[in-house]
C-alpha cells in the first residue's frame, strides 16, 4: 500500500475545532512536523479537509 507523508506547515491558532481536531487526528502536533500514513480514502478525506494548512507527498 502506497504512504503519504504529510507535513504540517501553517499553524492551527484562530482555526475551527473540527480543522484543529483533524491535525491532531492526523498525528501533527507542531509546524514541519511530518508523519507517514497509509494512503486511505479515510486519509485522503481527513487531508482535504486542511489541505489549506498541510503538504503531502507520496511515497
């Protein structure tokens, strides 16, 4: 199965609690932390939803 890296790279201060809960979700704690996961649908939602606030890679 394919890994994604994602990488936290805007702050989540003044953001709406579900978009902080999602980071936290996710794994993402502070800014350029980066973490892999699987490359799920469930995954790929979770991302769309801060796509604004995070980068990803496939690896």
């Amino acid at each position: 199965m394919a890994q994604l890296k994602i990488t936290l790279v805007k702050s989540t201060i003044g953001r709406k609690a579900d978009q902080i809960a999602t980071v936290k979700a996710l794994g993402l704690k502070k800014i350029r932390d980066s973490v892999l996961q699987a490359d799920t649908p469930q995954t790929r939602g979770m991302i769309n939803r801060v796509s604004h606030l995070v980068t990803v890679e496939e690896i």
